[in-house]
C-alpha cells in the first residue's frame, strides 16, 4: 500500500571491484525500484573498520530521497540490489564487498525490529557516514 513519501537518508560504500561504477548503477537501479532520488554526496574514501586484514580502503557517501512505501519494503530493495551487485545475502559482518547500502533514518520515525533499527545505531559515530551526510543533508544530522 503507497503512503505519502518519506525523506529518507541511505548510506553506501564499498570497496572491491569498481566502487564509483557500482554506486551509480545502484543508484540507478533505486530510482527503477521507486526510490526518488534528491541529493547524492560526493564520494569519500576511508579506512577499512574492522575487516579482514589487507582489506582495500572503501568508497562511501549518502543519499536522500523519497520513498512511498514501508521501511521494510525499502529495506529488501537495499538488500536485493546489494545481491545483484555481487554481495551474498548471507556475509559476515565487517568484511570486504561490492555494495553496502544501509537506511540511516526513514523520516522522523523509529524503528527497532529485528533487521532494522533506525535512526541507524551506529551512524552518529561514523565519519564515513556522517562527512557525506553533511554535505547533502546537515539538517537531519540531529535526528541521529
């Protein structure tokens, strides 16, 4: 069932194969899933945070837009689009991958289900979320 659009903040990064190419085609292929895209940062690249020694750095940045549908529904779209992009629905945590796309708020709501908290927990305390989100959206930082 469509509800009125919710703004929306999504964080991405990744750091194997061609990071820069694979956001913009997630990006596009968000847009085809109903997410309407308003601003997107630039891309920064950071330190690998607790993965796999050796691991490569990673390329992140955040966007926002709007979304009609239900957190949950957002969610399997981030989780099918981090599958099609070469990521295992099954991954441990903290390792290297292709596409990670994480909702950091849905609006003003809380949400604290099983799969998916948000505000997300851990964003406040992230430079690689929250340089990116500073240059689109510093609005909404206080929401975290």
């Amino acid at each position: 069932m469509s509800r009125q659009p919710v703004r929306c903040v999504i964080a991405f990064g990744g750091n194997l194969a061609d990071p820069d190419a694979t956001f913009k085609a997630a990006i596009s292929e968000l847009e085809r899933g109903s997410f309407r895209v308003e601003r997107v940062s630039p891309v920064i690249t950071t330190a690998p945070v607790g993965c796999e020694e050796g691991a490569p750095p990673f390329r992140n940045g955040a966007l926002t837009g709007f979304w009609s549908g239900t957190p949950h529904e957002l969610l399997a779209l981030c989780h099918r689009l981090e599958e099609a992009f070469g990521r295992p629905a099954d991954h441990p945590k903290s390792v290297s991958r292709t596409l990670d796309l994480d909702i950091i708020l849905f609006g003003t709501e809380k949400i604290d289900t099983p799969d998916l908290i948000v505000p997300h927990p851990r964003a406040k305390h992230r430079d690689f979320v929250l340089i990116p989100m500073r240059e689109i959206a510093p609005e909404l930082l206080p929401l975290l």
